[in-house]
C-alpha cells in the first residue's frame, strides 16, 4: 500500500470517527447521561482529531495539493474551524439548552458539508 492509500484510509476512519463519537457525546447529554465528561470519552475523540488533522494535513503535501489548493479543501478548512467552533458550544454544559441545540445543528450541518466537499470535490 502506498503512502497516500495508508494516509487515506486512516484520515477517512478518523473522519467517520469524529462524527460519531461528536454524535455519541450529543445523544448521552441529550438523555442525561453528562457523566461521560469522567470517562475516557472526555479525552479519546481529542487523540481521534489529531490523528484526523495530521493525516489531513500530510494528505494536503502528499497529493500536492499545498502548492495550488482547489476550492472544496480552502471550503473544508473554512468548515472545519466552524465545525470546532460550533462543536465546542453543543457540549459546553454551562451554556443555556437553546444556545447547546444551535450549536448541535450548525456543527453537524458543517461536518455534513465537509464530507460532501471531501466526497463530491465539486470546485
Ligand atoms: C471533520 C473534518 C474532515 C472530514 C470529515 C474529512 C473527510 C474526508 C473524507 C471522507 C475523505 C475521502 C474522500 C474521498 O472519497 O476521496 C477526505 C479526503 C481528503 N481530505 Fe478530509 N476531512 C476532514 C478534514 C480535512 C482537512 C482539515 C483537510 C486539509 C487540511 C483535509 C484534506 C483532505 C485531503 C487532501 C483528502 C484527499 C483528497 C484526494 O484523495 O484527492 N480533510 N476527507
């Protein structure tokens, strides 16, 4: 397997992982279950991000993308930081339930639009 095939497979498990431990942490909150934030789900999807970002950013040099990058990854950073932004208000236990629920909706909207960007790579 070459390098890109290893970088790919793994960015893209880490991808689907991301969402569904972020979807996970939104169900148990939802059902009032706050005490995951004791257990190693409060640190496992940090080490699943930094895997999915290195991965990211070795994918970008190794395809050659970082000389001339095409729209749909410049859209993907953009959504990324508004994914992170958003992901942090939906699990801040101190903020009001109207302002967590806004939060939920953008940041799977975003992540929704991230793996269209990365599946589809329309421009
Ligand atoms: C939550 C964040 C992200 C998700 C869910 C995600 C998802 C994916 C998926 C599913 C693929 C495979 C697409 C295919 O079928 O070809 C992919 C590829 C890729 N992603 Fe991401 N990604 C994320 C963040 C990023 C970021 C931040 C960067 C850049 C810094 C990036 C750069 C790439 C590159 C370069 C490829 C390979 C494209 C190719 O093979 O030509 N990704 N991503």
């Amino acid at each position: 397997m070459t390098s890109y095939m290893i970088l790919k497979h793994l960015h893209m498990t880490t991808a689907y992982l991301t969402i569904t431990l972020f979807a996970l942490r939104l169900l148990l909150d939802a059902v009032g279950r706050p005490g995951w934030r004791q257990t190693p789900l409060r640190f496992i999807p940090h080490i699943n991000d930094t895997i999915l970002l290195v991965t990211a950013v070795s994918l970008v040099f190794v395809v050659g993308y970082a000389s001339a990058m095409p729209g749909w990854l410049v859209a993907k950073i953009v959504l990324l930081i508004g994914y992170i932004i958003a992901g942090v208000f939906a699990l801040k236990v101190t903020l009001s339930k109207p302002a967590r629920i806004t939060g939920a909706v953008l940041a799977l909207v975003q992540v929704s639009a991230i793996l269209h960007l990365a599946m589809a790579k329309p421009f």
